[in-house]
C-alpha cells in the first residue's frame, strides 16, 4: 500500500517504509493514498488482539506476519486480555485504556510500534541502527521507554519538558533502565520539546549518520495505527452487554492534546465502524475547541500548566492528518502549516470547517472543574479517574447538554488516577501533605483502589537520567549519542 506526505501526493512510500521513517521529507505526516476496504463487522467477532491484527493488517500491509507480532506486543503485558475494559459509570462507558506496563493509554500503540519498526526494518533490509526520537507531555515518554527497551538495533532518546510533567511521570522515566534509552529534560515546554525533534529531522535529512532517525510520537503512522482497535473493542463491549445493537452510532469522548487518539477515532470510522459524534476534550489549553467551532487555530498564547499535563500542547501535530482527510489538498495541507510555523496561525475555508463540525463537536475543562468531575463521579458514582479523563467526561456531559444527543457514549480513560495522586487526592476531599509517592498511598487506603504496581515500585528507584538542557542544546545532545 501507498502512503505519501499530507502536504505532497509524490512524495511516497510504502506503509514499511512510512513505519521508518516516521515523519515524511518534507516536514508532512504519512497517510494512505486511499482507505482500504475493510470487513468491519468480521472484525468485530474477534478477541482484542484478533482485531488488532486485522486493523493493523490492512492499514499496513506491508509488514508480514501481523499476528505473531501482535501476539509478541500485548500477551502478559496488560491486566487483561481484552487489553481495554469498558466498564460502566451512570450514563456513560468508559474506556480504560490505563491497564498496560505503564499505566496509560499509550500502552496499546507503545507496545505494538516495537513489533512493528522491527519488523519494516527487516523487510526493508535496513542493517543500521535506527535512533527514536521521541518528545512527551507526560506518558509518551515512559510508554516508548519501556516498549523499546533493550530491542536489537534500536535506540531510543525522550525529551520532557523540565517541570512540565508530574512527579510520577518524571520519576518512571528518569529511573528507566534499559542499555539502549536515553532520556533528558528540556528548559522548556512541550512545544519546544516537540517542535525540537521536528528541527533534528530535518537538519540530519541528507546527513551521513551512523542510524536512521524515526519517531515514537503519534506522527509515526505504526504508532497511530494501533490506537485504532479499542475503538472497535469498545463497540464490540456495548454489543455483548446489550447496550447497541450492531451498527447503531456510538458517540466517543476523547481528551487529546496532540490530536492522535480522537485520530483513530475517525480512522475506525472510515474503516466502517458506527461511530457518530467523535468529541475533543481539552484542558484550559483549549486550542483545538477554539479551532473546531471557529476554524481558526492560533498557537499564539501562553500555554499554561494544568493538573492535565499530558494535554499541555499547543501545536496539535496529528490535526494535520484530518486536514488532509477532509479535504484531500496536499496543497492546502501545506500552506496552512506554512502559515502556521510561520505566522502562529491560521483559518480553514469554511467548506472545510463544515465537513469538520460534522463528524467533531469540542469543549474544554479547565483544573477547577476537572476536580469537580473526580470528586462527583468518585462520590456519586464510586468511580476514580484522573484529570485528563475528567475532561473527557466533561465534555460528554457538555455535549449532551447541548446538543440532546442521547446515543450511548464512551468517555476514554487515558491514565491512571494514581500518575496524577495530588490533584486526585484534592478533588475528592484528601490530606495532601507528603511527597506524591505518599499521596499515592493515602488515596489508596481512601479509595480501596489498588495501586498499579508498576508505579508502587517506583518509589526509592535510583534516577539514572538527570539531564537538563537549552532547548536549542536538543541536536547537539542527539549527535552525541
């Protein structure tokens, strides 16, 4: 299958190749020429990693053998073999997309992109090394850390922004082993972290170097795909406790930040799956509900720190791909992001915001209600989550208020509340002295939640990565890897 640039039809590859690479020449994002045709309903009856691979399979059909690699990604490694529970809370379902090795959402698509970047690179008969550079708000990091851990052949170095992250988050990657990972904070934001990596791509474009760089980000098509199928296994979920019938519309809410989850939303219904309303959740960094019921997206405001970090982003990278989805202008695609490096912002044609309004609706939460939402779902509904999922389930309630849209809805669950303990603690009424490791502990006995054990070990780990640099220091620190 051909994939080419969202911002130049002839510059193209196969969907291997679009896994090693990562990020097009030209600065674009790789997408297939056309949506392959896709038996929706079979993939339906599956188990998680039965449609995982079936998906995966016809979205990247270059790379063989997609069950046994599927199979390597996710067996043992989650606390269920349906990877992704939906689990019932008053109105809504939500989506727990927290129950792998690191306790977020990235999990699914983390543990897969291994299989999937070895795999091209093998069929491909790449022999060098290839360098993952990876910029995170939080859970990307420690997700890809720990999914290319000690692979052959593969290393991999993560940016965060210094300060920008929760303890939790810099303590699982700071303490990450592993003979192949490097990790360093950046004095800087998100943006700066990631628009960072975007400057390494293309100032070693052309370069003799001694690996191939590619990305664990979602701009990487082989990270992007994998998210796809907990979409399906979520309807299939509805289906079996008789909530749907089969191709009724299911409604999801989505926090997103760089826009790559509520992505595969649209992916899975392209593929066919009934999704209705896909609904984008921010936090008080609302730049994507700006951009969705206005269709002009402007980065050029403060990005402020929330108790939602992972959704501290303003340069929304896989917004681009639906760009080109809806309107099919690689032209078009291309200026807009030109104006947007350029200028800070820019304004869709009004045809192209209507096709968006269509098939997206937006809202945000800033922190004071996102502490609102856990402590009244904990204490009216007796469930727990976390900030990021507060502001989905915010949103969903704002859509439904608005529009009268009663179709069933899933709220996505993206991190475990105990990431984020202190801000958790607070919403619903908890001591906060003591360090986060000793919030984690509190709520526990509060709640009867159990910690995860991969963050319950974290404490008293010893810190093997304690970089700090200049954001302009980024290419420099990656040549000397």
């Amino acid at each position: 299958m051909l994939y080419h640039s969202t911002r130049c039809n002839t510059l193209t590859a196969d969907s291997a190749q679009a896994v090693l690479e990562g990020l097009a020449p030209d600065g674009g994002l790789y997408l297939p020429e056309k949506i392959p045709a896709f038996d929706w309903k079979a993939c339906l009856t599956g188990s998680s990693q039965d449609m995982s691979a079936m998906i995966l399979s016809a979205l990247l059909p270059d790379i063989p053998e997609m069950k046994t690699l599927v199979h390597r990604a996710y067996t043992g490694k989650f606390e269920t073999e349906d990877l992704t529970p939906l689990v019932p809370v008053g109105d809504f379902s939500v989506l727990e997309l927290f129950r792998g090795p690191t306790s977020a959402f990235k999990d699914v698509a983390l543990s897969m992109l291994p299989q999937l970047l070895t795999a091209a690179k093998t069929e491909k008969g790449v022999k060098e090394d290839i360098l993952i550079l990876t910029a995170t708000s939080g859970d990307t990091g420690k997700a890809a850390l720990e999914g290319f851990r000690d692979v052959p052949g593969v290393r991999i170095c993560v940016f965060y922004p210094d300060g920008g992250v929760s303890q939790v988050q810099r303590a699982q990657m700071v303490t990450q082993e592993g003979k192949n990972v490097y990790v360093c904070a950046v004095k800087g934001n998100f943006d700066d972290a990631q628009t960072g990596v975007k400057n390494i791509f293309a100032a070693c474009q052309g370069k003799d170097l001694p690996y191939r760089l590619s990305s664990a980000n979602s701009i990487n098509i082989g990270r992007l795909a994998p998210q796809v199928m907990y979409y399906f296994r979520s309807y299939r979920d509805l289906l079996d406790a008789g909530k749907i019938t089969l191709g009724q519309e299911v409604n999801f809410s989505v926090p997103t930040g760089n826009f790559g989850d509520i992505l595969a939303g649209y992916l899975a219904k392209l593929l066919g799956l009934p999704v209705g309303m896909l609904i984008c959740a921010s936090n008080a960094n609302n730049v994507l509900t700006d951009f969705i019921r206005t269709g002009t997206y402007n980065r050029l405001r403060p990005l402020l720190k929330t108790t939602s970090p992972s959704m501290d982003i303003l340069v929304s990278s896989n917004l681009e791909r639906l760009l080109y989805l809806l309107s099919q202008d690689t032209a078009l695609v291309a200026d807009l992001m030109g104006k947007l490096n350029k200028e800070g912002s820019y304004t869709v044609p009004g045809e192209l915001l209507e096709k968006i309004q269509a098939q997206f609706w937006a809202a945000y939460c800033d922190d004071a209600r996102a502490s609102e939402i856990i402590g009244k779902v904990y204490h009216n509904l007796g469930y727990l989550c976390d900030p990021h999922t507060a502001s989905g389930w915010a949103a969903a309630e704002d859509y439904v208020n608005e529009t009268g849209d009663n179709r069933p809805m899933v709220v996505l669950s993206t991190a475990s509340p105990y990431k984020f303990p202190a801000a958790v603690l607070e919403a619903i009424g908890g001591d906060l002295s003591g360090t986060e490791f000793q919030q984690m502990h509190r709520l526990e006995t509060i709640t009867g939640v159990p910690i995860p054990k991969n963050l319950s070990s974290l404490e008293g780990k010893a810190e093997l990565h304690t970089g700090v640099i200049e954001k302009d220091a980024m290419l420099e620190y990656v040549l000397n890897l």
